[in-house]
C-alpha cells in the first residue's frame, strides 16, 4: 500500500506545507511506510495527482492535506475507483464535511488517521462535476464560494469569514428567479438559496439537514423562498441550526436522488467550497462512490434518529 499525501499551501488561513512535511515524516519514517508528498502548484492538481495513482491500480490510501477544498478535489479523482480509499488530514479554514464524526480534530493526528476504519460514501454529481458534502445555487452559493476571499484577513477564519461573506452578499441581493424540477414537479418562483445535502455541515458549522446520511443514495434538498432583508437573520438562525420545520412558509424539505435547476443567467453554484457558474444545473447522486477512512474510534452515524421535516 502507499500512502499519497496531497498537501495544499493554499488551504485555510496560512501555508501548512513545512509542519505537514515534518509530521509526515517523522511518523511514517518511524513506521516504516510507503509513502509519497505531493504539493500543489495549483487549482485542480490534487484532482490530477489522485486521479493518476488510482489509473495504476495499485492500492492508495491518499490524505488531502488541507480543507473542504481540497478533500473535493482528492474525492474527484479517486472517485470510483476501488483501489483508492481517501481521507481530510486537517488544515484548512472549516474542515466541515468530517465534523459528521463528532471530533473532526481528531483528523489533524496522523497516528489516529493511520489506525482507521473505512466506510463508501456515496457522492454528489453536479453537470460534469463530482463533490462530496453540499452542492448549493443562490444566497448561500455565492456567501459559500466568497469565503476564500476574507479567510485570510486577520481574525477572521472559519465562521467568522462566513459571516462576513453573508452580510456583503445579503446587500447585494438576496434572491433570484429559478425554475426548479424535482419529483416530478416544477416550482416556478424566486428562491433565496437551494440546498442540496449529501453531508451534514458547511459554512463553518451550518448543519441545515441533521438528519442527512452520506451513505443512504438520497440528497436532502432545501428550498428556501423568498425572505425579506428582515427577515433573513431569523430564518439563517433556524437555518444553520437544522430547524427548518419551524419555517414551514419559508423553507421546503425534499429528499430525492435528483434535482434541476434553470436559471434566468449564469448563476454561482457551491461545490465543497468551490465555484462553477451555469444556467442549468442538474444534480443528482452519482454512480460513483468513494472509499474513505477515518479514525477507528469515531463514527459518522447519527447517535440516535434525526426527524426529517
């Protein structure tokens, strides 16, 4: 076995490249392990660099060493190939899609990571492109995908620069025209953002669908109407909290394997973080699945049955 870790420098607040290279090295050099340091240059060279050593058919255990970012892009390369098992080995600004397993620290101890277990994970396909946690159109697209753009400024990381891509998106408009295709309906009207959950977390801790279950071959999508500038800090309250169903006017809950959306223009669409603009969009789980490993003593299940709706 080998195990590929895909460092990215641009990942979260600072470049991690020399501490991660250290841990590296000092843990599997005193185990012995095969192993292989791959830095990125780029935007998409981790996808490449994943996707070229699940083509040699030898068995991979590949470490995306970074964020939400940088796990898609491992994700999408190795996806569907069963020679490859993937993992976050914690750097980046949220991390969200492993705070499914409760203790998402636990991610950033290689010796953890190494004493794992292995579930598939199903994925989510989106036009030609494959992610893993939440694919979302609208308010909370263009919020998502602006985050990058303030993480770095001092103090702000994680939530905080979430907030503030929220209030700078909020002033310059909240919701847009969609035509949405879904179980066999189609909803004609303006939505302030739509939703589409494989996992459970995003936004630096948003959790709008508790109940969703990576494993399960459904998408749990939310439909948020219309809201009103007033209006908008109550329902993203209840919204990042999973509290929809208390918003029963403003908020609809759908669980399908497939949705499409039209859009009047080119419109952001949030892939794990990453930005793609398209005026049709269709979502849908894909045929692929991912292998992915964690810490053995950890559990992505719900402790107990999340209600939905």
């Amino acid at each position: 076995m080998i195990h590929l870790f895909l460092i990215n420098p641009a990942a979260g607040s600072r470049d991690r490249t020399k501490q991660y290279r250290k841990q590296i090295q000092q843990v599997c050099g005193a185990k012995g392990l095969n192993y292989r340091i791959e830095v990125s240059g780029a935007r998409g060279e981790c996808c490449r660099i994943a996707r070229e050593a699940a083509q040699t058919g030898e068995e991979y255990r590949i470490y995306a060493c970074g964020g939400d970012g940088t796990l898609n892009e491992a994700v999408a390369g190795a996806a569907g190939y069963d020679n490859v098992s993937v993992t976050c080995y914690k750097g980046g600004s949220g991390n969200d899609f492993i705070k499914i397993f409760g203790d998402a620290d636990a991610f950033g101890d290689l010796e953890r990571l190494l004493d794992c277990k292995e579930t598939k994970f199903d994925l989510i396909r989106c036009n030609g492109d494959i992610c893993l946690n939440i694919c979302s159109v609208g308010l909370d697209a263009r919020i998502g995908t602006d985050v990058s753009n303030y993480k770095r400024l001092p103090l702000l990381s994680g939530f905080r620069a979430y907030a503030v891509s929220t209030v700078i998106n909020v002033i310059r408009g909240i919701s847009e025209h969609y035509v949405v295709q879904v179980e066999g309906e189609t909803i004609d009207a303006r939505q302030t953002m739509i939703c589409v959950c494989n996992g459970r977390y995003y936004g630096g801790g948003f959790n709008p669908v508790p109940a969703a279950d990576p494993c399960d071959g459904w998408l749990d999508v939310l439909l948020v109407k219309h809201v009103s500038r007033l209006q908008v800090p109550a329902v993203i309250g209840k919204y990042k909290n999973g509290r929809y169903a208390e918003l029963p006017k403003l908020v609809r809950y759908i669980r399908t394997k497939s949705v499409k959306i039209l859009c009047d223009k080119p419109t952001a669409i949030n892939l794990d973080g990453e930005l793609r603009t398209a005026t049709e969009v269709d979502i849908a789980v894909a045929s692929e699945k991912i292998r992915f490993f964690y810490p053995k003593e950890l559990t992505y299940a719900l402790r107990e049955p999340a209600a939905i709706g």
